[in-house]
C-alpha cells in the first residue's frame, strides 16, 4: 500500500482523511509492539540460556576444585618415596551422598628437591559434568613438603646413673630397684659410702672405685685402681689398676692388670693378675698370676699359680701350687691340718718345701714356661660422654623467659599455646586493680614504665601464679642473671630459661630448661608432662596443684597444644615431656663456650622426670629423683657430682604415656618434628 498517494489524493476529504491517520497509527504502534515483543522474548531466551550455560559451568568448576582439594589431601597423606613413584593419570572419585562425581588428574609430573626433600606435583585436574554436558580444566603445582623427623633421642638404660666427671654417692643415699639391675656408668672416679641398694648391679667407670662398709655391687669395672673396704664386697671385680679389699667383705671373683691385696677374711672363688697377688687373710679357691703370689695368714687355697715365684708362709692347706719359677713353703714340716700340699710343681727351685713322696718336686724345665694361664689383659672401659646443651631444644619451648635489657623488663616468647598466635611476644606486668583485684605478672604487650600493663585490657593469664592474685611469683636479679620462681604453679608444658634459676617451693608439671645452672629449695614438687597425663596438661586438673581452682582458671583455657590432642581428647606424650630439669649449654652468641650446666636439688625437691646437667648434680637435703639422671662434662665446674644427704633415686619410673628412659639427644640441635604436607603453588586454567 502506497500510503503517501492515500494520503494526497484529492478524491479523498479531509476528514476521511483523519480517520485513515488514526488506523495508520495504529497499525504503527502495533507493529512498534509485535517486533518489541519479539524482541523481548529473544532476550530472555538468551538470558536463559546464559543463565544454563553459567550454572552448567559452575558445577563443571566445582567439581573440578573439589577434586583439586581431594588430590592435595591425597598427596599429604602420602610418604615422599609414594609420592615419586605417583602414576601420570589418575581418577577421583567423589561421593556426597547423593551423586558421585569423576575428576581425572592427568599429565602428572613429580620433581624432587633432592637438598631439601620437597616436591614439587604439577597435574591437570579435569571434571565433565555429564548433565549439563561441560568441563572445566586447570594445571595445579603441588608443594610436597616430607615429613621432618623427631629430634635423635638418647634411650638410657632404665636403671642407669649417667656421670661425666667424679661422682660422690655417700650419706644416706637409697636406690629403689624393685629387684631390677641398677648400674652406674661414669667417666671420672667413683666413691660409695652408705649406699642402700642390694646389690647394685654394676659400676662402669674410665677412674677409680673406692667402696665403703655396706655397699655391695654385682659388678665393678674399673680403668684405675679399686678399693673395698670394711664390710664392701662385690661379685666380679675388674681393673686396669690394682685392685685392694680391707676388712671383712669380699669379691668373688678378681680380675685386674696390676697388683691384687686381699686382705679381707671374705672368701674369693678367682682371684686374677697379670702382675703379683698378695694374700693375707681369708680362704681362696684359685689365684692365678703372672707375676709372683705371696700368701700369709692362716687362710686355705684351692690351687695358686704363678708365672713368677709362689711364697707359702702360712700353715693353711694348698693342695696345688704351680710356679715357672721358684715355689717357696712355710716349713719342711708342712703338710697342713688336711694333708697339703698333694701337688707342687716349679720350674725353678722347691725352697723350704717338705719332700713327701706324694709332692711332685722341682725338675729343671720340668714343664714348660708359659704352662701357666694368665688371664688376658684387660680393655678399658669406653664412656659414652653426655653432651647436654639446651639450646638445642630451644625451639621446643612453650614459654621462652629472657629478660630484655633495653626494656628492663622480664620477657616471654610464646608458642604452640592454645588461643595464642605463635611466636607473640609478651612482658611480664602487673594490673593494680581489675574487678576488684590485683593481678601480678600477667603476660602483657604494652607496659606504662611503672610496669603495670596497659594492655590487654583484661588480665590475659600468667607463665605461673603466686599464691594469691596479688603475690607475684617470678623475680629476676640483674647482677647474677637469675631467675628465681616462687609459685604456686607453673603453666603446663615446657618452659626454657634464659640464665640461671632459682625454684623455690610451689609445684610444676612442667619440663622446664635453663641456658645456666638450675637450684631446687624450700620442697620443690616437679612433675614432667608425660607424667601429668591429658586432664593436667590438657584440662586444667589442678589435683595436683597447691590452688587447683586457680590452676584451672588459668591454664584450662591455655593449654599447650603440642602436648594436647583436643579432638580426640588425648595426650600427645613427646621426648621432651620425659624431662624434669634440664641445665646448661652452649649460647647462639659464643658457640664455643659451655655456660651454666650446674643442678642443685635441695631441701626436700622431688622431682618425677629426667635430670639432665650439662656441668655436675648436687643432691642434699631429702631429695627424691624418680627417672633417670645423667650429668656431662662440658661445664667448667672443678668439683664433682655427689648425691648425698638422704637422696632417694627411685628407678622404677613408670609412664602409662610414654618410655620414660626416652629422653631427646641433647647434643644435636633439630626443629620440632612437623608432619608431611601439601600446598597449592600455582594455578592456571586450561
């Protein structure tokens, strides 16, 4: 239709005109409608198919991350050598309980680190998504790091004393055995008086050993001399040195490289020399030497031989005696009160011997020399020194004390705290007044130079509490270096001091370690964590504590979490948490120089754990050790260890937790023990 000649047309009036205007518009505003319509419905098909295509890729990608995160689980719970041998294709399966999804890990790649053990996993992590018939894709480097062990450990013999340097055990000192064998191993001499354990087992040792009346051991082996006297006796006694016995024990069995007196009326089974024996009293069975045997006193003999001469000067009965040189007798009227001698034998001459038909006389080489068997000489005994340094457990600490000299003010690292970020920095502080109390050496982060705490605002909880809020419990003296504890408690886990330290009264069960030397008093009470079990360490269980409300108060809610498996409500028992007192070691700042290292337990101190001393271990006063102990010689101490004054060492340490004789080699510096672990590096989409 031509509308413009309608329009013009003269036929046509102008009103009919108007009419025609009025259709035309709407037949405009119509077709205006129909193609906005049109285009109305093709935008939201469009949209809707936008909106499909988008939800159909989502689920594509979420499968696709949801097997990325799978894989990386998969990977850390691997070991490293599982990882590099991982194939170049796997499949996932993923099940939500409603679906099960199929993610393909392909183009797998494994690089190893060989210096430091990482790996490095580059995958392609692929899912289809079958109902909306898509994929997503991406290329994912995995970081693998492998697991770091635990620190080496030492396993001591669970009835074993460990010395470097000389010991003293004298006094008054009891070791419960419970029957078991109780051996003392020391490199330095030894000294035994009033020691009440029957028998000790053994005494290893590179010096000397002088025993007092009333100790008896099982066996003693000796680098240098022995001495028993009174009523001392021993089993088997071995020495480099000479061996000597006075009074009225005995040792049933002798072997030594140098000289052998007996001079005690206990009876010997053995005695043996590589050099003379002299015997001056007691009934002997065999004596063998490979040098001369002089016998006097009124003593009877099994048999005597010797490589050098034989001297008879008593009357008492030697059925046999054999010398490559000469055999000397009492008298020619000799026999003794059982007919002896039946057998003489010289290869040298027979002075002053009786000439009984029934007595093998001397003939000149009637035998051959070396006919006698001496004994083979022996080897020194190889001490296995103690190296304690501390240090090489500093990053084990759950609570790092120093004291800073720039703030003059006592400082504490923390970590592997429950609630606390590891590695904060604290100072100790006090709060004059909060909800109507005083709180004393709290841990805070700002202090106002009159050492009250600024903030945190509410009173965060302390490293160990004073027997009320308002006491405090930790001091330090600036002139010498020394940290001195007074508490009611101290926080469970594991503490680390910077200096020396003073434990006076209060209870811990806590393994607690100083760079210098450690002092107990006023009845110290310790408990190692491994002997503290999950409520102590974990839950705030004070039945231990002098406060056990407060205890709980403050230490329920901190609790370390390297002791503590919350989850499964377990403790997590560690060569460390076997340690009660650890002293000494080597500072970061002068490697080269051993400082500190010195135990003193005093005044009634038990402690249940481990006691390790770098330099020496000094006991007085009614103290009782319940584990092993052990003292090295790297501090510059020019005295000896001794335990004395009613020290009672209780062997039978026992842990439901842990091995108590396990106890971290302290010689060795090594991080924490951290598990194996996998992280996303890089991600790119395909």
């Amino acid at each position: 239709m031509n509308l413009s000649r309608l329009m013009n047309d003269p036929g046509i009036s102008a009103k009919s005109q108007q009419g025609m205007a009025s259709i035309i518009f709407i037949v405009l505003v119509s077709l205006a409608l129909t193609t906005t319509s049109i285009g109305l419905i093709h935008s939201y098909k469009s949209s809707q198919q936008i909106t499909i295509a988008s939800n159909a890729v989502t689920h594509a990608q979420n499968g696709m991350w949801l097997g990325a995160e799978a894989f990386r689980q998969h990977l850390a719970d691997l070991t490293t050598a599982e990882v590099l041998a991982l194939q170049t294709k796997h499949t996932i399966s993923l099940d939500d309980g409603n679906s099960t999804r199929t993610v393909n890990v392909e183009n797998l790649s494994v690089l190893q680190n060989a210096p430091t053990g990482t790996v490095h996993v580059t995958a392609d992590i692929i899912h289809k998504h079958t109902a909306s018939k898509t994929s997503s894709a991406m290329k994912l480097v995995y970081d693998y790091q492998p697991l770091i062990d635990p620190p080496p450990s030492i396993n001591l013999d669970p009835f074993q004393i460990s010395f470097d340097g000389d010991l003293d055990l004298s006094g008054g000192i009891t070791l419960v055995d419970d029957g078991n064998p109780v051996t003392l191993k020391v490199d330095g001499d030894v000294t035994l008086g009033g020691v009440s354990v029957s028998p000790l087992h053994a005494i290893y040792t590179t010096g000397s050993v002088n025993m007092a009346s009333g100790v008896k051991a099982t066996t003693v082996y000796a680098n240098d001399d022995v001495h028993l006297e009174g009523s001392a006796s021993a089993d088997t006694v071995s020495t480099l040195g000479t061996f000597t016995i006075d009074g009225g024990g005995y040792a049933t069995n002798v072997f030594a490289n140098g000289d052998v007196f007996y001079n005690a009326s206990g009876r010997s089974e053995n005695i043996n020399s590589r050099a003379n024996i002299n015997i001056t009293s007691g009934d002997h069975g065999i004596s063998t030497a490979g040098g001369e045997i002089d016998t006097s006193g009124s003593g009877d003999h099994d048999s005597l031989n010797a490589v050098g001469n034989i001297y008879m000067e008593s009357w008492g009965d030697v059925p046999s005696a054999i010398s490559e040189a000469d055999i000397k007798c009492v008298s020619t009227n000799w026999p003794g009160k059982k007919g002896s001698p039946t057998s003489l034998s010289a290869n040298g001459e027979l002075i002053n011997c009786p000439s009984s038909s029934s007595i093998v006389t001397a003939e000149s080489n009637a035998f051959p020399l070396n006919d006698v068997d001496v004994m083979d000489e022996l080897e020194p005994f190889v001490h296995n020194s103690a190296v304690i340094d501390v240090w090489t457990r500093k990053d084990f600490a759950n609570y790092f004390v120093e004291y800073d000299d720039t703030e003059n003010k006592i400082k504490v690292t923390v970590k592997w705290i429950n609630g606390i970020e590891d590695d904060s920095v604290y100072y100790l502080g006090d709060y004059s007044s909060y909800e109507g109390n005083a709180y004393k050496d709290y841990l805070c982060t700002t202090l106002a130079p009159s050492g009250q705490c600024t903030a945190p605002a509410e009173p965060l909880f302390p490293i160990c509490t004073g027997f009320s809020t308002s006491n405090g419990c930790i001091t330090y003296n600036t002139s010498t270096n020394t940290f001195t504890l007074n508490p009611g408690d101290t926080a469970p886990g594991m503490m680390f001091f910077n200096g020396n330290l003073v434990l006076d009264s209060g209870h811990s069960m806590t393994s607690i370690f100083a760079s210098g030397n450690i002092t107990t008093a006023g009845s110290y009470k310790l408990w190692a964590p491994n002997h503290g079990a999950y409520n102590k360490i974990c839950e705030g269980d004070g039945d231990h504590s002098r406060a056990p409300t407060r205890y709980e108060a403050e230490f329920s809610q901190y609790y370390p979490i390297n002791f503590c498996d919350t989850v499964a409500g377990t403790y997590v028992p560690s060569q460390i948490g076997n340690v009660g007192l650890a002293a000494g070691g080597y500072p970061p700042e002068s490697p080269g120089t051993f400082v500190g290292g010195i135990i003193t337990l005093g005044a009634s101190t038990e402690i249940v754990g481990a006691v390790l001393a770098g330099d020496i271990i000094l006991t007085s006063g009614n103290v009782s050790i319940n584990g092993p102990i052990s003292a090295g010689t790297d501090g510059s101490s020019t005295g000896q260890s001794s335990l004395s004054g009613s020290t009672t060492i209780d062997f039978n340490s026992s842990s439901p937790l842990y091995t108590p004789t396990d106890l971290p080699d302290l010689s060795v510096h090594q991080p924490p023990a951290t598990p194996q672990s996998a992280t996303v590096m890089w991600v790119k989409n395909l």
